[in-house]
C-alpha cells in the first residue's frame, strides 16, 4: 500500500475533505476542512481534484514515513516540514521516496495545516465524505500507527510552488444580514461593526468565540426565538451578548439569537485565527456579498494557472557543483565578438 505512516501525530489530526453537503434534515451539518481554501490550494500543486481528501493538523503537525514513492503538497497555516532532515518549502508540492521520513512541526502563522497526497487520501467514506466529524460521531483522530493510503495518482508533477493567500493573522470579515439581524437595534448593528474584536480561547472546528471591551450584543426578545436552521459563518449571540462565528462543524440548529452571516470566502481567516488575532466585522448588502464572494469563486479557479516551479537558492543547494554553471571558458585578452576567437 503506496502512502504514509503516521509514526507520530499531534492531538488535533483528522482526515478532511469538502464535507457532506445536504444532510442537515438528518441532524448533520457539513464538516469538512476548516480551511477549504487550503484544500484547492493542494488540489491545485498536485494538479488533481480539490475534492480528495487530504490530512488537517491544528496547530501541531506529526512524523510520517512514506511506504512508497508519492507526490505531496503542504499548504494551509505554515509550519516547519523537513525531509529526511532537509527544510521543505510550505505552499508547495514535493516528491517523496519509500523509507523518507517527513516532519512537521508547529505552525509558525494560523491554526490548521494541510498535508496532501498525490491521489488524495483513501480512507473509508462514509455519507459520500472521508471527513472525520467528531462531533457527529463520525470518523476518529489521526492515531500513531495508522497508515494513510494514497490513491491512484494520475499526475506526476512536483517542485511546484503557490503565494498562498494570507489569512492566517485575523483582519476583516465581510457580513451579510440574516433572517434574525432586525431583531437588533439599529444601535446595535453599527456598534457591532465599529467594534475591535480578538479571537477568545474558546475556539474549535465549530465555532470560535470573539472577545471585546464594552457591553454584549443583544436582541430584543432573545429569550423567546425559536431554535432554526444554522449554517456554518452565522454569528451567534450567547445569553450575556458574546459573539461566536460558527464554523463547517457547527450544531444543525440552534435558539440563541444571529446578528449576521459571515460571507464563505472569509471563513478561512476565522478559523486560522491565532489566539488574540484582532477580528473586525465589516456590513455588506446581499448584493456586495454575491460580488464579493462570485470574485472570490473565480480567483480559487484560477489557483492552478497561479502556481510555478519552485526556484531553488544556491546557498542552500548541496549539489550545487553539479551544475554546468558555465558553459565554457574565453581568454581574458579575446574580443568577445569575435567569434572565431571564442569557439
């Protein structure tokens, strides 16, 4: 079986892909990688499909030995990653013999870390997904001794490299009004977007708590709503007015009042955000957020014509004498244009 090993494995390390779509009837929200960004952003240096699963590591990476020659790409929150010894370049794809030994450490920037195998990762699917939800009850965490299986790779092309987006620092987050945003004063919605706003400690692959000076953010007759249906990017007020951006892994449904719905294309910053990121809230009308996010869409179909061939630094190259830096020698007295002189 052509894969990797896992020899050891930090505590937050699952099997991730796009999720499950559509099984929110069943009490199953979509999961999936908590940076789907990340995903098409390995699809697209390995040249495959961003729908194959690949390995997500929060905040803490692992030891794997490859049990056959394979491709892989490294892409999401930067970490340390070496080879055998030798520093890999993050956001890029590299080729891997059997027996090589990779190392990644903890991430530098962000949360979540992605490892992608050329073929994608064939773990058992299960609901048309490989995505492990925890939550759901679905899947386990990556454990020592496991064997993540590559599946057939088609492609063969490696030393690719891509300038991945950065959101791995906090910033911005575009927000669209939902069914339950007049439930706020109009006081309210403009304090909510004047406000600073840090990542909390509390903060998982459901949602991620956001923490302010001031009074809470509350609704009126908030104690009276009815639990409705939640999608991943709805802000959530607890019962003293503390926000929560919910994330792919959120409840189905849920009572406490949203002020708002964070665009998709943003989602990526909440969930790398490191604790203590500064987080703002920036209002959009709908048809704002359809551009944005139709923008957006393009410019991650777009991610395979972005990447290029990685350039290698000679003062790290170990062979580098094994070049033909110069093609020949001239004599320092020759003219240089005459060519009789100079072949």
């Amino acid at each position: 079986m052509i894969g990797l090993k896992v020899l050891q494995a930090g505590p937050m390390m699952t099997v991730q892909d796009m999720g499950r779509p559509g099984l929110l009837e069943r009490g199953i929200s979509q999961g999936g990688a908590a940076d789907v960004l990340a995903l098409s952003e390995g699809a697209a240096l390995l040249r495959q499909d961003a729908g194959l699963a690949a390995l997500e590591m929060g905040g803490l990476g692992g030891t794997f030995e490859a049990t056959g020659t394979l491709r892989i790409a490294l892409t999401g929150a930067p970490m340390l990653a070496a080879l055998d010894g030798e520093a890999l370049t993050w956001n890029a794809s590299h080729l891997i013999e059997v027996g090589q030994k990779l190392v990644i450490g903890a991430a530098r920037r962000g949360v979540y870390g992605y490892l992608h195998l050329g073929g994608g990762i064939e773990s058992d699917s299960l609901l048309g997904s490989r995505a492990a939800h925890l939550t759901g009850g679905i899947g386990q965490a990556v454990q020592v001794g496991d064997v993540l299986p590559a599946g057939p790779d088609a492609g063969s092309e490696t030393g690719l490299g891509l300038l991945a987006e950065d959101r791995f620092s906090g910033g911005s987050l575009r927000i669209v009004e939902s069914f339950q945003t007049s439930l706020f004063p109009d006081a309210v919605l403009a304090r909510f977007g004047e406000t600073d706003f840090t990542r909390g400690g509390r903060a998982n692959r459901m949602g991620v708590e956001m923490i302010s000076d001031g009074e809470g953010f509350s609704a009126a007759g908030q104690l009276n709503i009815l639990s409705e249906v939640i999608v991943p990017g709805d802000v959530q007020m607890t019962g003293d007015g503390k926000p929560f951006v919910l994330l792919r892994e959120c409840q189905t449904t849920g009572g406490y009042p949203r002020i708002g719905t964070v665009l998709p294309c943003d989602l990526a910053r909440v969930a790398q955000a490191g604790n203590g990121a500064a987080l703002r809230f920036d209002w959009v009308t709908l048809e704002q957020g359809l551009e944005i996010q139709a923008r957006y869409d393009a410019f991650v179909k777009s991610l395979p014509s972005r990447c290029t061939p990685l350039i290698r630094d000679p003062s790290d190259m170990a062979d580098l004498l094994s070049y033909q830096l110069i093609s020949g020698a001239v004599s320092a007295g020759a003219d240089p244009f005459d060519i009789g002189e100079n072949t």
